[in-house]
C-alpha cells in the first residue's frame, strides 16, 4: 500500500512559513503512528459533520486562467491624442478582474504584447513581496513555475499572464487571491492584502512528458502532489484537485525513455497517492461518484490500501449504502484493528444500517395490509422516539395495539398513519 508523511488529523502550521519557492517542501505536515492517519497522501480521517464555515467563499469569483482577459488595459499609440512633449507619463492601474480585488500598474515596459508567456509555459521571475505600508516579506531573484498550474498564489498566476517578456510591473492584490484568510505565518497576518513587484525574465515551453527521464517524471509529479497537499491543508479542494489531476497526466504519459524497475515501482507509489488525496478532496466537495471512481482505481491495483477502503466506505456511507459501506470498513479494520477511527466509522454505520431496515420493514408493512404490529425491534425503538418531524420525515412514535375503538377491525395503526403523517410523507431517516 501507498506510504508517506502527512496524515489530516495532524496538520500543523508549519507548512504557513513556506516561501514561494518551497510551498512543495515535504515538510509541510506531521506524521503519525496509525497507519491510516498516516501517509502524505492526506489521510485525514476527520469527522465530516465539523465543516469548516466559509471554506469555500474563498474560491467565489476565481475565474479560469485561460479566461483572464488578455488586453493589459493601455490603449494603442494610434488610438490615443498626441501628448504633449514636457507632459510627464501617468502609469495606469489594470483592473484585472474588474472586481477592483487585483490590479496591475506597468512600472517599466516590455517588449510587446506578442512576448507574453502563455499557459503552461515555464517562467522565470524577480519577485519582492510586501505587506500593504511596504514591509518586504520576501524577495526572490529567480522564481521559476508552471504558468497556469497553481504553483504559486493566484496573483502571480492570474498577472503573469498580461505581462511582456522584460516588463516590470506592480502588482496590488487582495487576500483572496494570495495567502487569505490563514495568512502564511510568521510573516504575513491572516486576511493580508500584498503588493507584488515583478519582472518577467523569461518564458519557455514545458519539457516534453515522453522525453522526461524516471526520476525527472517521478520529482515532477511529486512536486505537483505535494503543491495538491499545500491547497488541501487550506481547504482549497477545487485548487487541490487541479494540482492532483496534473500529476497524474504526468505519470499516466507516455514515455520514449526506459524506466529501471525501481523507478516505475515510485511511479504507482506516487499514483495511489494521489488518487487517494483526489477521493479525499472530491470527498470534501460532495463529488461521490468522482471520489467512488478515484478509490476503485486504487483498489485495482492495491486491494488492501486500507485508506482507499476507508474513504471508499465513507463515499457509499455518505449515499446512503450503508449495507455495501459496512462490509468495506469490516476490511479496513481487520487490516488495522486498533484504529479507534475505523471502529467509531463503523459503529455509527451499523446503528444507521439498523435503523433504515426498521423504517423499511414498517413500510413494507404498511404497503401490504399486515395487521400484525410492529416487530419488538422497530417497536421498541418506537417507543423511545415518539415523534413527528416537521420536515416530513418519519419520526418513530408508539401505537396502542388494541382493538376496541377500530371500526370493522381495521388495522389502528393505519389509522395512526392517517392522523399524523403529512401529505408529503418520506419513509427514510434522517442522516446524522
């Protein structure tokens, strides 16, 4: 199975200190004993009822890479009077998503708008970063990443876009956009607006995937799985998605080169990996069928990945399978039985496994005339959860199973029924 170094349950701050250039460190988390709470590939094994309040209002208004308009806001010599010769040039803010969140001032020209990087090219940069008021937090002579790919904060990804190769431009943006609401600690405070000095120093097409050598495509992929982790830890799932599903493609391109058997053994390593963080992220956004998907190509190829069992378990859980999701956790704990987190997972699934079967059998009961009461089971429960929901959904309630005040011996608990179900009645409990 798929073995690493950081597991959900134990993310720490530490990753917040990273610079640009090493928010991929492997350093970014803890590790743990438990193998299932263990392992960079993001096990987190919390409890998915404790939601994190607003975590996706940062990812609102986040346009697509491609779709950031390309015209930088100046107009052409043409289109513009004829200035006068002692007037002094006025450099204009670009209001790069017309929100006023992000924008761009030329500071010195570049070579022309055909010099423009384009995604998924490799750049090179000259970065100083620093708090609203002017304090540096950073300087980077030489900052190098795949445009378009989320390997730095969104500033840069969104502006290097409308730059001209040699440009030199200002760069004001909100927190949405750079370290936001987390900040990066110590540095940079929690909800911090930056201002971004940039020069484009150069731009070139990405190495070709076939031609990359074992340990280039394994380091490659590594990175992008890792940067996946960084937009995990901050809640960012759809950000965290995109950096999995690029490594991915790296590792499932085809290849000129012969791998040695080590290296293509890394490889599926790296595979599961991500998989097994992509199902976590798909997982945290309601994406089931993905995340089911995402699993099952984990458990091809390890059938005893005991983290692709539990997320799986916890996919069916989640639709409401809760007969196919007990079976699956039973696999995962006898891999690992004293994982409290195992144990915890499947009790509550037996109890709502338990329950569905009781609402369904009171039903089926119902549907076919069965003057019989209910089972001693369902009516013991009945007994100790009398009541009707507002919202329709059945709530148990106890009956007096006598016969004096029914009319034509009729079933009391069908008159039971008609007296306090509303119209728009559902036979299925509620999910905790």
């Amino acid at each position: 199975m798929a073995s690493g170094g950081e597991g959900l349950d134990d993310i720490s701050p530490d990753w917040a200190g990273a610079s640009l250039v090493d928010l991929t460190s492997p350093e970014l988390a803890k590790s743990n004993t438990s193998t299932l709470d263990s392992g960079e590939d993001f096990e987190v094994l919390d409890n998915d009822e404790e939601e994190e309040e607003g975590r996706d209002e940062d990812l609102i208004g986040l346009p697509p890479l491609e779709d950031v308009p390309r015209n930088d806001g100046r107009e052409t010599a043409a289109s513009q009077p004829p200035a006068p010769e002692d007037a002094e040039e006025t450099p204009e803010w670009v209001d790069v998503l017309g929100s006023g969140l992000l924008k761009k001032k030329v500071i010195v020209a570049g070579q022309g708008p055909e010099t423009r990087p384009v995604k998924s090219q490799d750049v090179t940069v000259r970065l100083k970063t620093m708090l609203q008021g002017g304090t540096v937090v950073e300087e980077n002579p030489s900052l190098t990443f795949t445009l378009g790919d989320c390997d730095v904060i969104q500033a840069l990804d969104l502006c290097i876009q409308l730059m001209e190769m040699g440009e030199t431009a200002l760069i004001i943006s909100d927190a949405k956009y750079c370290f936001g609401r987390q900040g990066r600690s110590p540095d940079i405070p929690p909800d911090s607006s930056l201002e971004l000095e940039v020069e484009l120093l150069s731009a070139q097409d990405a190495p070709d995937l076939e031609l990359l050598s074992g340990k280039e495509k394994i380091e490659l992929a590594n990175r992008k799985r890792e940067r996946g982790n960084f937009h995990y830890q901050r809640a960012d799932y759809v950000l965290a998605i995109n950096s999995y599903d690029i490594a991915l493609k790296i590792i499932g391109s085809s290849s000129k080169v012969d791998f040695t058997q080590e290296e293509e053994e890394a490889l599926v390593d790296v595979k599961m990996k991500c998989l097994n963080n992509l199902a976590a992220s798909q997982l945290k956004l309601d994406h089931y069928d993905a995340a089911l998907r995402s699993c099952n190509q984990v458990l091809e190829q390890q059938p005893d990945n005991i983290k692709a069992l539990f997320r799986k378990g916890k996919v069916l859980a989640q639709q409401g399978e809760y007969k196919e999701a007990i079976p699956i956790l039973k696999a995962a704990l006898k891999l690992e039985p004293s994982n409290k987190t195992i144990h915890t997972e499947l009790s509550k699934l037996a109890k709502k496994h338990a329950d569905q079967k009781c609402v369904e059998t009171e039903m089926y009961r119902k549907m076919l005339g069965n003057p019989s009461g209910p089972t001693a089971k369902c009516k013991d429960k009945s007994s100790r959860k009398a009541r009707v929901g507002q919202t329709g959904a059945v709530k148990h309630f106890s009956v007096k199973n006598s016969q004096s005040d029914v009319p034509n011996g009729e079933d009391p608990t069908s008159r039971m029924w008609r007296a306090v179900a509303p119209p728009t009645l559902v036979l299925h409990p509620k999910v905790d």
